[in-house]
C-alpha cells in the first residue's frame, strides 16, 4: 500500500513546498515582512493540508488511469473477440504494475549511483596509473637524454646515469608485471599450484631472507613459532610466499626505526588457520581501511614511493587470497600499528 501511494505523495508534498516558498516570496515582495503570514499560520497549514490532499487525489487518479487505461489496451490486443474484461482483475494488475514501476524506478536509481561509484574509481585508477608509470619514465627520458646531448666522456658519470635510467626501467616492469598478474587473477587465467607444506618453515624461511632487509630499516623482524612440530596446510606455496612477503615489505614501508614486525600463526578451529603479519608502526586511519587493497591506493597522498615496487602490492595479496577462496582482514590504529590477516586451509589427511 505505502509502495502504491508513495510517488504521488512524493510529488503532493513537493507542489505544497514550491506553493509556500513562491506564496511566501510574492507576500514578502507586496508587505515587506512576513508578519501578517505568522498571524494566520493556522489558516495557512489548512490550506496547505488542504492543497497536499487535493494534489495527492489528482496525481494518484492521473497515474492509474494513465497505467488503467495502457493495460486495457494491451488486454484487448491479447484476449479473444468478444470476452470481456474483468474490471476487479484488470485493477488488481493495475496496482501491481504501479508497485512494479516503483520498484523500478528505485533500482534504477542504485544502479546510475553504482555506476557513478564506478566511473569514478575508473578515472582515479587511471591518474593514478598515469602518475606510477610517468616517474620511473621521466627519470629514464631525463638520463638518457643527458647522456646523448651533453656528450658525457666520463666512463663512471655514463655508467651511474646508465644505472639510474635501468632502475627506472626495473620500476616500469614491476608495475607491468603486476598488472598483468591481477589481471590474469580478474579473469581466472592464473591457476593455483595447490600442495601440502609446511607453513611454519616458509615462515622462517622468509624470514631469514628478508633479515638483511630489516637491518637496513632498522626494524626487528621475529617469529615466534614452534618449529618442532610442523603445521601442514594446503594452498600454492609460491603464492602464498609472495603474500607474506609483501605484507612484510608493506610493515617496513610505514614502520618506525627500533620497531618490530611479527608473524604469527593463531588456529581458528580444525580445518584453518590464521597468518598474521603485526607490526608496530604508524597506523592507518579507520578512513583509509577499506580501500587499502585498491590497486596504487595511497594512505598518503604526497608521500613518494622511494623504496621502490610496484605499489599494487597489497592488490596482488588480496586478489591471491580470494583466488584461494580465503578471507583477509586488516585492523590498524594510527600510532599503535597494524595487522594484515588471512585464513588457510589445513591439509586433510
């Protein structure tokens, strides 16, 4: 019932405030106050009650009839001369057709702002795409073009300027690299290598190679697991290498100096596990959460990315998590750190 009646009430209420505000307007412009109205605001609701229902009767008539009438005539074109048309049938599809076009109309409308959404996501990856591949080719142009016109003759000058420019072009392939992995991911292309091994090994495994890494950034890289007894899970290990990895590389990105990363190991019941990378560092804003996995997403707009990567990398973990059929979480409070999370599968036996 509220569905059939709630355009025409809609609209009723919209004609009662355009009349006030240009009934209003025209007294203030003859009186020069609006005094004289407040007096008669009793008088004035009445009428604007009285307005309300007449146009509500009107638009309600003209829509049914409108709707009433384009019904008859597609009855009459589908049922056999000479039997009538049943008037109770006939107004019960009227009003189901009125609720229908409602409905229409409202999905209608989530669909064009759903859309909207999309084009703008659309244009934002775009600039962004255009800004990660434009500053590893300007730093390319810009060394190569010094060594061609400024005819360089030192040997060690044209030797850093040729390693400069080849950093560049290492920048260019990580990106198109990545792209093409989250893209074959989108499309169902890529297919996982699933096997049994152990988690807690690749862990250490990882561990040690990214140790040199932490040195350098100054930040404790620890896993305190158990070694002894293996935990097997089922899942494509050089997959699930290039996860963790990342979320690691990620925790140094926006680590603090003397701070820590940790990768934990929590079960959740018998069949999966929880892998958690933990660090200590900056944070991120509850605002930024939800879009941290959107490809060359930035929590800091100005920041530059002078540690180098593609920086689709938590794109990349996201989508080979879900490839696994597997969940993801993040928490984070700015000033405290940050946890990356995701589920696995135990081996069955």
């Amino acid at each position: 019932m509220n569905q059939r009646y709630s355009t025409a009430i809609q609209l009723a209420f919209l004609i009662v405030v355009l009349f006030t505000l240009i009934f209003g307007m025209v007294y203030y412009a003859y009186a020069g106050a609006l005094s004289g109205l407040l007096a008669a605001k009793f008088y004035i609701l009445l009428g604007q009650l009285a307005l309300f229902l007449v146009a509500f009767v009107i638009i309600q008539l003209r829509i049914e009839n409108f709707i009433l009438t384009k019904v008859k005539e597609l009855y009459k074109d589908l049922l056999p001369t000479g039997i009538p048309l049943n008037e109770d049938s006939l107004q019960k599809d009227v009003i189901s057709i009125t609720a229908s076009l409602q409905q229409f109309a409202k999905e209608s409308k989530l669909e064009i702002e759903l859309l909207k959404d999309k084009e703008n996501y659309r244009r934002e990856f775009i600039g962004n795409l255009a800004h990660e591949l434009k500053t590893p080719l300007f730093t390319v142009q810009s060394y190569i073009y010094t060594l061609l016109e400024e005819n360089i003759k030192d040997k060690k000058i044209r030797k850093k300027y040729l390693e400069k420019a080849a950093n560049g072009i290492d920048r260019l392939n990580f990106i198109i690299n990545d792209l093409d992995l989250i893209t074959q991911f989108e499309t169902g292309v890529t297919n996982l290598n699933i096997e049994q091994f152990d988690i807690k090994a690749l862990i250490n495994d990882i561990v040690e190679l990214l140790e040199i890494q932490s040195e350098k950034k100054e930040i404790k890289l620890v896993s305190n697991l158990d070694y002894s007894t293996p935990l097997i899970v089922a899942a494509d290990m050089e997959r699930i290498t290039q996860v963790i990895t990342n979320l690691v590389i990620n925790s140094f990105k926006y680590g603090v100096k003397n701070g820590t990363t940790e990768i934990e190991i929590s079960p959740l019941n018998q069949h999966k596990i929880l892998v958690r990378v933990i660090d200590n560092g900056k944070g991120i804003a509850e605002e930024h959460l939800p879009r941290l996995f959107e490809r060359f997403y930035r929590v800091e707009k100005t920041r530059n990315r002078n540690d180098g990567g593609s920086g689709l990398g938590l794109a990349i973990v996201k989508h080979i998590i879900e490839a696994h059929n597997e969940k993801i979480f993040v928490e984070s409070s700015p000033n405290i750190g940050s946890e990356f999370s995701f589920t696995l599968s135990r081996a069955q036996n």
